[in-house]
C-alpha cells in the first residue's frame, strides 16, 4: 500500500492538473450537459469536493477520533475494495450512480467557487495526512462498495478518487 505522503504529493499533480483545466474552460462549458443522465464537467467538479470534504476526509477524522461512532470491523474489505487497494486506483471503466437529489450534485455558481473548493479540499488533506502515522488500523468505518476503510485507506480512497474522473474529465471535454 503507498503511503500517505506518496498519494498526498500525488493528489496535489492531480488538483493541479484539474485547476488548469478549469483556467481553459468557460462557465458555460462547465455547466454544458449533453443529456439529462448524464453531468456537466461542473457538476463533476462539486462532486470531487464534496465527496472529500463530507465523506472521504469526514471518515477518515472519525476513524481518527476512535470515538464509539467508529467501529472496530473484523470482517475484510469486499472483493471490490481488496483489487482497488491492491491495484492503487479504480479500474479504468465509467461508473454510474442512478441520479438523485441526494448524489447528483447540483450546477456551480462560478468558476472561482470550484478553485476555491478544490484548494480547501488540498488544505484539508495537507492538515491531516500527519495525523494518519498515528491512526489505528482497526477503527474502520463501511465504504458501501469496498467495505470497512481505516483511516489511511479512507485517506488514500480521495487520491485515487480525483485520478480516476480525469478519465470523465477527457470524456465529457471531448463532448463540448
């Protein structure tokens, strides 16, 4: 498994890469949809942060507390979770999520709200990556799709996250 400073550098390219991408790229190609199923690169941008800042690093902080809302699991990550950790990433294919108001993100406001919310998601990773060489292993909390996630699982979870919707990023970029 990597470590925490690897992915930490490693998500730091990677939000780069995103914030140029943003710079070449006008509101109004940031809220183009091509279907309704289907979200606009801005709406793919709002769920990169929010699944870090609400899910991702909000786990990864209450493994860290170890409080009794945090469960000590004994069962293992499922088949799913065992090939991403093993494999450091995603597989390279398009998952979908039935839209909902509950997971489908809503549209930006602006550009500046997405660096914005790119870089406290940075800050944010940047503060707690030194905690994690402290973190228990057994404290674990579900990931609906891979299992219980420790804290530096949950951690690595948001690099691998970010890198794995560049491929939509290229995808939806090739539809404008």
């Amino acid at each position: 498994m990597r470590s925490t400073k690897e992915a930490l550098q490693d998500f730091e390219v990677t939000v780069e890469r995103y914030l140029l991408e943003l710079d070449n790229l006008e509101l109004k190609q940031l809220l183009k949809k091509t279907n309704e199923e289907d979200w606009s690169i801005g709406q793919m941008y709002k769920h990169l942060i929010q699944s870090a800042q609400f899910m991702h690093l909000q786990h990864v902080d209450q493994c860290l507390a170890e409080s009794n809302e945090t469960l000590a699991h004994e069962e293992e990550k499922t088949e799913q979770g065992r090939a991403v950790f093993e494999q450091g990433s995603f597989p390279p294919i398009r998952i979908r999520v039935p839209a909902s108001p509950q997971y489908t993100p809503q549209q930006p406001e602006s550009k500046e709200e997405l660096m914005e919310g790119l870089q406290s998601v940075v800050e944010r990773m940047r503060r707690t990556e030194p905690a994690l060489c402290q973190a228990s292993l057994r404290h674990k909390i579900l990931h609906p799709a891979f299992g219980p996630l420790n804290a530096k699982e949950w951690f690595l979870l948001v690099e691998m996250h970010y890198r794995h919707h560049l491929l939509q990023l290229e995808r939806l970029k090739r539809e404008l």
